[in-house]
C-alpha cells in the first residue's frame, strides 16, 4: 500500500533546462514521511526549479517525482496541491485585494461552495464556510496573525507575508508541505516558534516537511534529513551531522557563488 | 414636438441604458472578478441577438429561441475560453477583440442568412403583437401608456435580476476562488484552486449574460445590422464600468444610465453643429468623462478606494 510506505516523495533522475542552462540536471532524492527534510545549496544550486518541477509549477524534460505511490511529475500544479503536495514561494504571492482571513480560507479543501453550480445554493455550503472559518482563525492564531485577521493582505510586511503564505499552505491539510524559504525576513524568534509549531504538527498529524534553506545553520538543528544541491544535481543526501563534514558539501559552498549575496 | 420633452424619447433612452446595464454586468464578472481583460465583449452579445433573430425568422418560437440565444452566447465564451484562456492578460485581450471582429465580418458576410449590411428584418418576431396585447390590456383599465414602456420595464427588471443572482452569488466561496485567480494566479494553483476551470467558467457566465443582453437588444431594435456590434460597444462598456466602479454592481446601473443619457441624449441638444459632428461629440464627452475620472475619482463611483492602491 502507498499509503503506508516510508517514503512519501521518490525524485528520479529529473531534469528541465532552460536553453543552454541546465537548472536541474539529473536530480534524484528520497522524502521520508513524517520527516523534515531540508533542501539546501549555494544560490543557482536548482533548488527553487526543483520545487517548481515537483509541484508542477514548471514541467520536467524528464524525471519521476512518485508522490504517494504515483508519478505526478508533469501534472497541473492545482492536481498536485489537491493530492497533498503544498508549497509556499520564496517571492511570497500574497491575494492583495482580499482579507487576510479570507486568503487562509481560500486554501480549506473540500467546500462544495467553490463549484459553480453549488455556489448558487448557500445551504449546500454554509456550515462548512464557518467551519473553515473558525479553522482559518486557529491557523492565523498559530503564526501569529489573528490581530491582521480583517486587513487586506497587501498592508502586511514581508514577514508577515511570509507568515500568511505558511498559514494557506497550512489550511490546505497537506501531507508534504513544501516551504520555499520561509524563514527569510521573519523575527528570528516568531521563526523559532513556527518551527516548533511544524515540529509538533508532524507529531500530531504526521505531516511531512520540506524546506529549501540558503542557510545551513537555520535548519540543521531541526532536519531529519538534508538534500544538498549543487549545478543542478543533488551532492548528497543524508543526516546533518553527516552532511555537515562532507567534503562535497563544503566544496560546493565554497566555490559556488556563495559570495552572490 | 420637442424630443427634450417627449417622453417616449426618455424612455427609450433609458431601455439602451437597461440594456448596457446588462452587458457591463457581464463584463463585471469577467473583469472585476476574474481579472479578465475581454475586449471581445460584443461578441457575446452579438450571439445573443442574431441567435434569437435567426431562430425567430425561420420559425422558432419566442420562448424558446431566447434561452437557446443565451445558452449559445455562453457556449461561445467557452469556445473562445479554450484555447485563449492560458493566455497573459495583455494577449488575452488581443485575442478577444480579434474573435469579436471576426464574427462581426462573418455575420456581415453570411447575407443569405443574415442579412449582411441590409440588416436582419423582424429579428424580434411577434414581439410587437405582443407588445400590443400588453398595451390594450392596460388600455382597458383605463391606463394609457407609451408603446415604449413594457420593454422598459422588462428591461430593468432582467437586470435587477441580473445584478440580484451575482450578489447572490457575491459571498460565495466560488466567487472567493474567482477573486483569488484575479490576484494571484499561482498562489490559487498553489492551494488546489483549478484556475483555468474557473476563468473559463467566469467568462462563460459573462457571455451568457451579454447574450441576455443581446436578447433585449433584438426586442428594442426589431432589425440587426452587424455595426450594431463593432468594438466600440465594448468600450462604451468599459467606459460604463470605470465610471461606476470596478466591483460594484450598483455602479454599473448608474453607470449605465449616465453613459447612454450621453450617448442617445447629446444628438438631440441643439447645438450649432452639423450632425455627424454632434454624433462624433458624444464620443468626445465619453472621453472627457472617463479622463477626468481617472483624474479625480478613479475607483469609479462606487468603487472602493482603499482597493485601488493594493497591488501586490
């Protein structure tokens, strides 16, 4: 059974150039579920094309991404997050002109509401609205943003347009939550409380996290597992104790492009 | 007599103004919710009215042919919606005003069965019996009213019903969604939101209610000629929606009414001018109107104006 397999995400050799340049080229890792995975590697190393590539925001030349026992590499980016694989964006993509609540209720699934047809019979729909409307409020409350709940999205900070990304892909009920450097631009100590709070919610729920990180020592402390990228392909993966005193890794940082900051 | 003062006049006046109504809320699902840019918009319209003329000239009954006409005008949407509809917004738009031209010229082109250029007679059928039979039935209480008036009052009433269904709808989490693919089109994918679904919806349902729009036309106008719906009809549209507010379906009736007292009115004040060059005024009042909007209030009328800085 799928379901019950250790490794919810298996990449296969994917691969997507764009011209001349080779963003990921020949990348292959292992997700364990219930872990938190961290994606890390110099700048240009292909990380956010391979998040792109696994959620189907860009489409593959070639590759397998398996998630829950089936290949979706190549599938819409909608179908993807409907089968459990939510991201957020390093470039946060906040819906300016609405609430902020109601960018967290957007992401609940299952609301007969969002089909047509059923959007001109409210009673098919409005228990379930404020039930997601009270677990929209749990979410905001959780990183933090309850007082900003009835702003429009656009008067929020960079970090808190950080925060409200994490809390929509959080209302989606994923099972892979993939986090395209969340941590960036968020109060180090707000940042240390999500973690815990992701940390405790794999607990409760078994979710499954991963991270793409520019910087080693955010997510070393709390990673199961640690994917190193480099030029498109993946140096190694494993624990990060053992990724720390690889000599690869530490080639990779330091000659590629660390300096780009 | 003096049309100033002539009340069929203003009546007539304020049917175009009922009609426009309809089709700017139309272009307000589409636009103001979806972020649809559709220049194409008549076209939609056009389907509305030639596919009630030609069904009612060759014999359909009235009833009948007018939800057909709408249905039809809808289905176009999605026909166009296809292969468009992954489209930036900019190109979209460049696409729309193409197909909107293009049945124009086939519609002009087919004149065996439309008429071409010479117009397509006695489009709304019975439409005038009909009228008669409402006319004498109030006659006969007692009450005389201009021949103009049951097609006003049906008018309006479609598009209270028009604008009642989409706030009906207005709260719904499938307008939330719709909202969503507006602003963002990859943080709606990004939590399971089918956006092309959901535009391709959104422009079918503008669609169906522009050909609602080109029903009432048929009835007002009784013939059709294809520069009934050249691209300025769009515009005039959108003149209509900035003026009354983006999002606001309230705007758009007032909006509507405005835009047509100007355009239907401005040819019968008595100006010193030849008559092309009063017709060729109006366009320019339009103009002036909608710039000093931009200027001045440029969320429209009713439009909110702490949304109009929120980009991002």
């Amino acid at each position: 059974m799928a379901e019950s397999s250790p490794t919810i995400l298996e990449v296969d050799d994917l691969r997507r150039h764009y011209g001349g340049v080779r963003a990921v080229d020949g990348a292959s890792f292992t997700v364990q579920r219930g872990s938190i995975t961290s994606l890390i590697g110099p700048n240009g190393a292909g990380k956010t094309t391979a998040f792109n590539l696994l959620t189907g925001f860009a489409r593959p030349d070639t590759g397998r991404v398996v998630f829950e026992g089936s290949d979706v590499a190549g599938h819409r980016s909608d179908r993807v997050a409907r089968r459990g694989m939510v991201r957020t964006f390093q470039l946060t993509r906040v819906l300016g002109k609405m609430r902020v609540i109601e960018n967290v209720m957007l992401a609940a699934q299952q609301q007969p509401g969002e089909r047509f047809v059923t959007a001109f019979l409210p009673t098919r729909w409005r228990s379930r609205e404020e039930e997601i409307r009270h677990e929209a409020a749990a979410v905001l409350e959780q990183v933090g943003l309850s007082e900003k709940a009835e702003d429009y999205a656009a008067t929020l900070s960079g970090g808190q347009r950080k925060l409200l990304e994490l809390a929509r892909a959080l209302m989606a009920r994923p099972r892979l939550l993939m986090l395209d450097e969340p941590m960036a631009g968020v109060n180090p100590t707000l940042g240390r409380e999500i973690l815990a709070s992701l940390d405790r919610l794999r607990h409760e729920t078994g979710l499954t996290v991963m991270f793409i990180e520019h910087d080693m020592d955010v997510v070393m402390d709390i990673s199961d597992e640690v994917i190193v990228m480099g030029e498109g392909r993946v140096i190694t993966q494993g624990t990060p104790d053992a990724v720390r005193s690889d000599q690869r890794v530490i080639d990779a940082y330091l000659s590629g492009g660390s300096g780009h900051e | 007599m003096d049309p100033l003062l002539a009340f069929g006049f203003w009546a007539y006046v304020l049917t175009v103004a009922g009609v426009y109504a309809v089709f700017v809320l139309g272009l307000q699902v589409q636009l103001g919710d979806a972020g649809l840019l559709n220049f194409g918009h008549v076209a939609f319209m056009a389907v509305g009215a030639y596919a009630t003329g030609l069904m009612i000239t060759n014999g359909v009954p009235m009833l009948i042919a007018i939800p057909c006409a709408v249905a039809l005008a809808a289905l176009f949407g999605v026909l166009i919606g296809l292969p468009t509809l992954r489209l930036r917004g900019d190109f979209f738009a460049i696409v729309t005003i193409a197909a909107g031209e293009i049945l124009r010229i086939i519609i002009q082109n087919r004149q065996d069965e439309t008429g071409g250029t010479l117009g397509l007679r006695r489009a709304s059928g019975s439409w005038r019996e009909t009228n008669n039979t409402i006319l004498d039935w109030f006659s006969g209480r007692g009450i005389e009213l201009d021949r103009r008036v049951p097609l006003l009052v049906i008018t309006w009433v479609v598009a209270v019903l028009v604008a009642l269904l989409l706030r009906h709808i207005g709260r719904s989490p499938w307008r939330r969604a719709l909202r969503a693919v507006r602003e963002n089109e990859d943080a709606a994918a990004a939590v399971g939101k089918p956006v092309f679904n959901l535009k391709l919806q959104a422009l079918a349902l503008g669609a169906a209610i522009a050909g609602i729009s080109g029903v009432l036309f048929t009835l007002l106008q009784t013939s059709l000629y294809p520069e009934n719906f050249e691209p300025i009809v769009t515009f005039i549209g959108f003149s209509i929606l900035i003026l009354g507010g983006i999002g606001s379906y309230f705007g758009v009736v007032v909006g509507s009414i405005i835009i047509a007292f100007i355009i239907s009115g401005v040819r019968f004040l008595d100006f010193p001018l030849e008559a092309d060059k009063v017709a060729a005024l109006r366009y320019v009042v339009v103009g002036l109107l909608i710039m000093g909007m931009m200027a001045f209030r440029p969320q429209g009328i009713f439009g909110k104006r702490e949304e109009l800085h929120l980009d991002g």
